[in-house]
C-alpha cells in the first residue's frame, strides 16, 4: 500500500506567493491557502484586498485564523521532505580534497553539483533543489562547480563573465560590453571556446603527428641498432675468424721451428756419438802406450830399451779435438741460431701475408654488408645497348633501335643507369667484367650530361673506374687519371659508396683487393649506379657486363 507521503505532492502544501511549504496557513473566503504572513504583507502593500490566484476582491480586510488541520498537515509534509532530504544526502558522495564542495553544507561537506553566478554559491544535490523548483531561482545561471567563484566574476561590475572581447581577448560582463569594449568585437564565451576547441583539434592533431613521427624515429633507432648489432656481430665474427687463423699459423710455425731444431738435435747426438766412439778407441790406444812405458822404465835390459826407445817414447796417432770441437760445435750453435732466425723470417712473412689477407677479406665483407639489388633502367640506355630480360645484362648490340628520345636515355656514348638511386646512407654492388676488354662503371649524378661526349671525371660528375685497353690497363676516371697496377685480369669488380662520408670505393672481388678509392667528395643530388659496356668492335668486347649477386662469403 502506498504511504501517505507519496500521495501527497509539495504543490498542495505550496504558498503561491512564497512558493515554499504553509507556515501558520489561513484560508481566505474564496476558499484559497495561503500563510498568514506572506497575505498579511500582501496586502499590506496594496490598496485593495485581494486573492491573488482568483482576483476575488474583499470590500473590508477577512478576518483570519490559522486552519490548524492544514498546519499540522504542512508541519508533518516538511517533516518528512526533511527526512527525504537528509534521506538523499546521506547517498551524496563526500567532497574529495581536489573535488568543489558545497558552501551550504555544515557538518559533512558533500561534493557539489552546480554552482551558482547569482548567487555565488555551490550546491550539492540536496541544497541544490529550491534552484530546481523555485521559480525565481530557476532563472539564475548555473555551471559545473567552480571552487573561486569570484574568478568567473566581473571585477568592475560584479557580474558574470558571459562574453569575449575578440579585440583585446579577454573574457567581459554584459556591461563591460556597453563601457569599455562598446566598440570592439563580442562574441559569447560559447561561440568563442568553440574556435578554440577547433585550434585545439588542430594542435591536437599536430601533436598526434609529432607523436608518430617520433614513434617512426624511435623504430629507425631501433632498426639502426639492430643493424649495429647485425654488423657488429659479423665483424665480431670475422674478426675471431682472422685471430684463429693467425693462431693456427703460429702454431703451425711453431711446430715446423720444433721440427727442425729436433732434427738438429738428433744430428748433433749422432755426430757426438761418434766423436765419443773415437775418443775412447784413442783412449784405448793411449793407455795400451802408458802400460808400455811403464814397462821399459823398470826394465834392466839397458840394450833393448836403446834399441826401441825412439818408438816406444813416439805418442800413437790422434785427432786435434781441441780444433775438432771448437769448430764443430761453434758451427753447430750457430746452425741453431740460423735455423731460428730463418724461422722468425718466415714467420714474420707468413703472419704478415695472413694478417693482409685476412684484413682484405674482413675490409670488404666490411661493406658487401650493404648490399643492394641494382637492376638496370631501359629508359636512360642508349639505343644501340641491349638489356637483359631480368635488366642485369647489358652489351652492344651493333644496331641503332628506333627509341623514344627522352631527357634521361643517353644519346651519344653506349652508357645506362641503374634503376635504383640513392641519396644517403651506404651501399654495394657488384659487376661481372671478365673476359671485357673496355669497360666502364662506378656512380654519376643525376644531373650528368646524356647528350654530349664527356670525359669521365668527379667535376662532370662520374666516380668511375674503367678498362681502357686489352693490355689490362686499369685506370680510376679521376682527374688527372690513375693508373692501377693490377697482376691479373679483373674477373669481377665491386662498388661501395659511402654518400654522407663522401666515399666511392672500388673492389677486385676475386682477389679481394682494394683497388681505389674517390674520397673527400661532396654528393648534393641523387647518385646513379653506372655501366658502360663500350662498344663490341667487332666481337672482340662483345661479352655483356653483369650485374652479379652478391655472395658474402665468397
């Protein structure tokens, strides 16, 4: 069954002239409530006696009497709104130290809900209520609590900042709009937040972006390192694979030292052994020589001690070992210090030529480690060379072809580019020349002349090296050129360019020599890979240039 409060509504105990709850309330003849105070100044303040809901008009002021049956109805309605109240109150949640608290509540602060302009308060829910219900209140202005009210204050006129100076951008009340900024440019805070929030979005967005950028540069990082630690353990490795070779040299030298003072060794104990086998036949001899002598100085036969004297008092035949010895083992350690010597030269030649080549092999795995796939481009060849399917081939083909002429296809010298060009960072390829008796390759510049007969050369902007003859005469286009001494036919050739550092760098990949290097250049446009193939004077250069792959552990 329902309670008596929730047939009960505020309207029915609601004074329409306060607009709150009956306090002492009378009843006047046309039958309307009112409290007695709020009628008594009513009509105080007015020249006629009249109802203020049904305009009835009373000749003489009605008497009253407070209707005791509507107070008391009055008094336990406000009783229980009260209990309502607290009721609601107590499910409020408390203000929070960072949190607006309600400037009505005594005891335990609750958080607040709204604050009000007009009357510079903030309300929790339950202080909140007459705003919702009374007229008059219903007409102030509300916002989400704010804990310095007097900071959305005017402080000229004490009115609620509503507007925006556009002019001087500040934030105005009505009447500063009517006095100091009459003539400038108004708009309501709304429509002015509204621009703002768009410039926000647009920062927004531009920190979104700055965001990813810095996401990508923390992936390019992270990438770098990974190719650190890539390159780093291959040269690592390489590196360990170098010392373990120059370790087993040094052993193996070690052991033919060894070997060969062990054979000495074995040498002089049987040259000794037969010096001591002589020497003890001497001994022998001599001793045999001592007894005899003896024996003819005790003898008393004075005839025959004249008699055999002269070859009894004759020493036996022996060897000069005192020459003998100081010869042969002066020789003999000399011999050891010869064969140790020769043993360190050789050493010393054999560790410097693995050391040299292993620091070739290690030099330009350094930088087959940035190899790149080189195709070459159709559009820049001239008319007469002849391209692979796959564009890795490239010869003289004897016969002109009827192309499209464009800016980039060369007119005049047998020459192509590469398809791919770069800009920065670091990069390898490798070219097939064997059995070519001209050729020509490295990297141009974008911005070559493809018209007209060059010289080859940085200031034209070529870094290249060439066959200039099937005499082997290699030569670095440099300006003047260098000619390369190289022992044998160049099988096939690698370029490395290094364009931050300023670098072009050519290889003999067979032998794994450096052959030459462009240093100190200044690279400010797109590099090409560049291959001429010269032409095929009939058939003796006939044989294609190719572009090889790379393998690192040639």
């Amino acid at each position: 069954m329902a309670s008596a409060s929730s047939l009960l509504s505020e309207e029915q105990f609601q004074c329409s002239i306060c607009l709150d709850v009956f306090t002492d309330p009378i009843t006047t003849p046309c039958g309307h409530n009112y409290c007695n105070a709020c009628i008594t100044q009513h009509w105080d303040s007015s020249d006629v006696c009249q109802c203020p809901l049904c305009q009835e008009s009373f000749h003489t002021r009605p008497q009253f009497s407070v209707n005791k049956v509507l107070s008391e109805m009055a008094d336990q309605f406000r009783k229980l709104k009260q209990l309502k109240q607290t009721s609601e109150a107590s499910q409020e949640p408390h203000a929070e130290p960072d949190d607006v608290s309600c400037d009505v509540c005594t005891d335990t602060k609750l958080k607040a809900l709204k604050s009000c302009l007009v009357c510079l308060i903030s309300y929790c829910q339950t202080h909140l209520e007459p705003h919702q219900r009374i007229a008059a209140l219903k007409r102030h202005k509300l916002i989400d609590p704010v804990k310095n009210l007097e900071d959305v204050m005017c402080k000229k006129h004490d009115r609620p900042l509503e507007m925006f100076c556009k002019t001087d951008h500040v934030c105005v009340c009505q009447f500063c709009t009517e006095s100091d900024h009459k003539s400038h440019q108004i708009v309501s805070l709304e429509e002015e937040c509204e621009g703002k929030k768009a410039e926000l979005g647009k920062t927004e967005a531009e920190v979104q972006k700055m965001i990813r950028e810095r996401q990508l540069n923390i992936q390019e990082v992270q990438h770098s390192v990974e190719l650190s630690r890539k390159y780093a353990d291959t040269e690592l490795a390489d590196s360990v694979q170098v010392f373990t070779a120059l370790i087993s040299c040094i052993e193996r030298s070690q052991a033919e030292v060894i070997n060969v003072i062990e054979k000495k060794q074995k040498t002089t104990e049987k040259q000794a052994e037969g010096f001591i086998k002589v020497l003890q036949q001497e001994i022998t001899e001599l001793e045999k020589r001592s007894f005899e002598l003896k024996q003819f100085t005790l003898t008393e036969d004075h005839l025959h001690l004249l008699q055999d004297f002269t070859s009894i008092n004759t020493l036996p035949p022996t060897m000069d070992w005192t020459l003998v010895l100081t010869k042969g083992w002066t020789g003999q350690l000399s011999s050891y210090v010869g064969t140790m010597r020769t043993a360190v030269a050789e050493l010393k030649k054999t560790l410097t030529h693995e050391m040299e080549k292993k620091l070739r092999d290690v030099e330009l795995r350094s930088v087959q480690q940035y190899a790149v796939n080189v195709t070459l481009d159709p559009v820049t060849a001239h008319c007469k060379l002849v391209l692979s399917k796959n564009k890795k081939q490239v010869n003289d083909g004897g016969t002109a072809k009827n192309l499209l002429e464009t800016k980039k296809r060369f007119s005049r010298t047998l020459c192509v580019l590469g398809k791919q060009s770069f800009s920065s960072g670091r990069f390898y390829y490798e070219v097939q020349v064997k059995g070519k008796t001209y050729w020509s390759l490295g990297v141009a510049s974008e911005s070559i002349n493809r018209k007209e007969s060059v010289t080859l050369c940085p200031a034209n902007g070529y870094w290249t090296l060439m066959l200039a003859s099937n005499g082997y005469r290699y030569k670095a286009a440099a300006d003047p050129p260098v000619v390369l001494s190289a022992k044998k036919e160049l099988q096939k050739v690698g370029v490395f360019v290094d364009y931050e550092d300023g670098l072009v760098s050519f290889y003999d990949v067979e032998a794994r020599v450096h052959l030459y290097s462009f240093t100190g250049c200044t690279f400010t446009e797109e590099l090409y890979p560049f291959f001429s193939p010269y032409p095929n004077y009939d058939g003796a250069n006939s044989v294609p240039l190719v572009i090889s792959p790379v393998n690192h552990r040639d």
